[in-house]
C-alpha cells in the first residue's frame, strides 16, 4: 500500500513536471508555478486525512473541479464516462435494450427497442425492474440501472420482472446484444399531408436516417413537412450540417465556427442541393432543443428556409473536442470554439448554469418528463443582438433561437397533471392491457375503460370527485389513450395521439395548410415571402 502511494505521488510529480517543462514557454508562471503546491495538497491528504484515501480519486477530482472553473461543457471524463459518450455519439451499445425511466424508486419499461433481447423476450411497457443480476434496484438512477443492464454482446444480465396486475415477480435472463439506437424514432404523415419527423438527437447516422424517413414520407404523399426539434439536446456537429442540408440548395452557409487560434475557424457550406428544398418546412423548438439543434434551426430560420415556431431554445452556442488521454481509457471533453450562424449571430447563452448543462450534447436523460427551466423569456429581447436573414427579416441574437412564432404549449390542469406525474396513466394501461393481448384503440375511451381508470386511481390513493374527472375528462383520457397506444402499437402510435394536443403542433399545421410554396409559411407572420434571397 504505501509502495503504492509513492509510485502515484512520484509519477504526479513527474507528469505535472513534464507538463509545466513543455509548456512554460508558452502559458503564464503563475499557471505551472501552482503544481507544487497541487502536490503538496495532494501529499498532505493522502497522508493526514482522518479516513484512508485512494491517490487516484483525488486526482480524478482535482481534474473534474479544474474543468467546472471553466464552463459547465467541458468535462475530465473517467473511463466510465468516456464510454458512455462514445455510446451516444456512435449510437450503438452493449445491452437488453429498453428505454427506462424511475417510477416510485423503481427502474421501470418505458418501452422494449424493438428486435433487441427486450424485445424477443415479451418485456413491456410497464414492467418494473425488482433486481438486477440478483441485486435489489430500488432506488437506482436511470443511469445506474442503465450500467447494470449494459454490458458487452454476449454476455448475460438476469432481471426480476414485476408486471401490473401480478403479484409475484419472475426472472428473466437476457442475453446482451449490441444496440443501434435511432436519431429518428418515428416519422408518419399526419392529416391534410403534413409529415412528422421527430428528430431526438445528432449521432453519427442522423443524417442518412432523416433522408430515409424523408423518402419514406415523400413515398406516402407528405406535400409539407414539420420537423420537431423539441427537447433535442444535440450531438455532431457534422451531423447538424448533414441535416440542414437536406432542406438547401447547393453551396450556402449553414454555420461558421471560431475559436482562440486561426486553426480553430471554419467554414461549413452545404455540398449538394437538398431534395427537399421545395417541401414547405416547419421546425419546431423549445428550451430543451440545445447545441447540434440550434445549428440547423438557426441556419434553416437565418436562410428563410423555415418558419421556426415553439419556445425559446436553450442557448448553447459551444463547439466541444474530445481529447483521448495517455492512457486511451478517459478523455477531456474540452470547450475550443463557438458557433455563428449564416446571419453571423451566437446564440450561446453565457448564463446557463452547471444544472443546464446536462442537456449538453446528448446527457439529457430518456425519461425526460419536462423541459428544464430556462432564464430567457420569448418577449425579453429589446437588449438583445439583431440580425437580418437573407430577406431582411429581423433575428435575435445572445441566447438561443427565438421562435418566429412563439407558441407555449397547454398547461394541464391539476388534476390531470397530478396523475402524469405520479404515471398512473403508464401503469394502468399496463395493467389494463395485461389481459388483453388484443386491445384496440379508438378515437375515445368507451365508458368500460374510463370507469375502470378511474377505479384505477382511487386505488391508487389519488383523491378527487366524479365532478373534478368529468371537468378534466379531455386531457385525462388523451393521456391515458396515448399509454394504451404505446402498449398497443409503440412509441409511433403514442406520439399520434399526443400530437392531437399539442398546440404547437396544431399551430405548424394551420400554417402548412396555406403553404404551397416553402416561402408561403411566412405569411403567417403577416409579411411578404422571401424571393429566394441568399445569406450573405
């Protein structure tokens, strides 16, 4: 042990050594000249502190505490952390495959990724995790039950099932299998030929699978298009300009990204016409769409290319690099640069605190139930940059894309917001379907069901009057209709259902139901369309 010990401080010694000797022509003798005293600390800890301590933790620590002083994106990443993100960006992972959320302190189904272990295996939406590999899971983290389900292909994870309406759990083993998660989870052709394409996040296939699903909707009479953005927290950057540029002719700005040093800037322009440059577009946006999603919002709005409608995005103008380490296992995810888009404004909101940044590029977690709260108000931009897009039409600058259209989605009223928290719609269409392999969905719930939800959630301990559901009976229905829907027919069916609430949405299609043309979108905005003017 104490050999131990002396082998990590000597070789701390010697790495800062090594690193102040090659970079003391070139950084301040103030930074290097602190590494003693970083040692020292070190040692004195090490030595003295009232527990035992591991040398290697508290270099991990000094390490994540010197990258919080410089923005809440840049990040010391253990080789925990370092393979997590490769799974995001890669899209692709050694598991069971299942979307899990917390209900009650318990991992719980969202839904099985169709074709996975999960899948084949009749696991469902709704099934509770009772133990992991014979480990009790209460209490677990979506990301501490994520790790335990992970694991390399081919190895195997037994869980303890609990379904609604069973007693007894019973075990499944599973055997791990890489898993390719999708950057477009569904796309469809809603009423009156308006495509949907929920895009989730930028991994390094989001842009073939947007031009997959855009050929698909265009094969099944799309005659316009809404691409929702909302709660996206971004990815590749590449990515980003791969999508925009599927809506663009050839040869125009999608975004500029400049850092501390000349070698930092470029310049990224669209490489071939989109073959969709025709299609009427609406993109939809919120305070959780961040990073990657605000580079194609913003170059789509700036090029008069889309009418922008939804919330205030979140504001994350940074460019992020990762640097493997020495020893190939952890990495530094490093802020370099900012990005600008074809107007030349940033939209990086300085004041989004450390709580924020987990939206960062892919750490938002699956589950998400609300969007995170965002400082910027839709009206506050009298103090804000202007900028012109390519036909003159006035953009704000300095804190996320606002919204040509700002549109605040319906806030639910309490009682039905009182049963989506405590998820007594996901765990009665559990266990309401339970028996029901062949359960069907109409434009309603008959009375049979509405009855047997409400039985439900008394039992459930939810207090409330027959007056108080039949006042609320709108969205408490919609609500539960969209869990039969995913437990029927998937998550695809489920966002059917809840588009048909969504005032955003509804909003995009008032205006695409006027759009012949991509420029007659902006006649909502009471001004002439633009003439195919280019960015300069």
């Amino acid at each position: 042990m104490i050999r131990k010990r002396l082998v990590v401080v000597l070789l701390s010694v010697a790495l800062f050594g090594l690193g102040w000797w090659a970079g003391r022509g070139g950084a301040s003798s103030d930074l290097y000249g602190n590494l003693d005293l970083f040692v020292e600390v070190m040692n004195r800890v090490e030595q003295n502190y009232v527990d035992p301590v591991d040398p290697e933790r508290l270099i991990g620590g000094a390490l994540a505490g010197m990258m919080r002083e410089l923005d809440p994106y840049s990040q010391y990443l253990d080789a925990s952390e370092f393979g997590d993100l490769q799974s995001v960006t890669h899209g692709e992972f050694g598991g069971i495959g299942v979307v899990v959320s917390i209900r009650d302190g318990w991992p719980t189904v969202i839904s099985p990724i169709e074709g996975t272990p999960a899948w084949r295996a009749g696991l469902r939406s709704g099934d509770v995790f009772m133990r992991i590999d014979g480990v009790s899971a209460h209490g677990l983290t979506v990301d501490q039950a994520a790790r335990r389900l992970r694991g390399p292909a081919g190895t195997r994870v037994t869980v303890a099932v609990r379904r609604e309406g069973e007693r007894e759990s019973r075990d499944v083993t599973l055997e791990r299998e890489i898993i390719v998660t999708k950057s477009v989870p569904y796309a469809f052709v809603a009423d009156g030929g308006v495509g949907y394409l929920r895009l989730a996040n930028f991994s390094e296939k989001s842009g073939a699978e947007v031009r997959e699903a855009l050929e698909r909707l265009r094969a099944e009479g799309a005659r316009s298009l809404v691409l929702d953005l909302r709660l996206n927290p971004g990815g590749l950057l590449d990515q980003a300009v791969d999508v925009a540029e599927q809506f663009l002719p050839k040869g125009q700005l999608v975004v500029s990204v400049k850092g501390r040093t000349k070698a930092s800037e470029q310049r990224f322009l669209t490489q071939a016409g989109g073959a969709e440059e025709r299609l009427p577009l609406v993109v939809l946006v919120d305070e959780g769409s961040a990073s990657a999603s605000e580079i194609v919002a913003g170059a789509l709005q700036d090029l008069d290319r889309a009418l922008v409608i939804g919330r205030t995005s979140f504001g994350k103008g940074s460019v992020q690099s990762v640097y493997p380490l020495r020893d190939k296992r952890s990495a530094l995810k490093l802020t370099t640069a900012r990005y600008y888009t074809p107007s030349g404004r940033s939209i990086h909101k300085t004041s989004n605190d450390s709580l924020l940044a987990a939206l960062a590029d892919g750490a938002l977690p699956p589950d998400a139930d609300a969007a995170p709260p965002h400082a910027a108000a839709e009206h506050d931009t009298a103090q804000r940059p202007r900028y012109r897009t390519a036909s003159g039409r006035t953009v704000f600058g300095g804190g996320g894309i606002t919204p040509d259209l700002v549109v605040r989605p319906d806030s639910l009223p309490p009682l039905a917001l009182e049963i989506e928290r405590r998820g007594l719609n996901f765990r009665f269409a559990a266990r309401w379907l339970n028996g029901r392999p062949e359960g069907r969905l109409g434009p309603a719930l008959d009375e049979e069901t509405w009855r047997a939800f409400v039985s439900f959630a008394r039992g459930e301990g939810l207090e409330a009057s027959d007056a108080d559901f039949a006042a609320q009976r709108d969205p408490i229905e919609a609500g539960v209709r969209r869990e039969l829907a995913r437990r029927i027919a998937g998550d695809a069916a489920a966002a059917r259902v809840a588009l048909e609430r969504d005032t955003v949405f509804r909003r995009a299609v008032e205006v695409l139901a006027r759009a012949r043309a991509p420029r007659d979108v902006f006649s909502a905005l009471g001004v002439p369309g633009p003439e195919g003017r280019t960015a300069r």
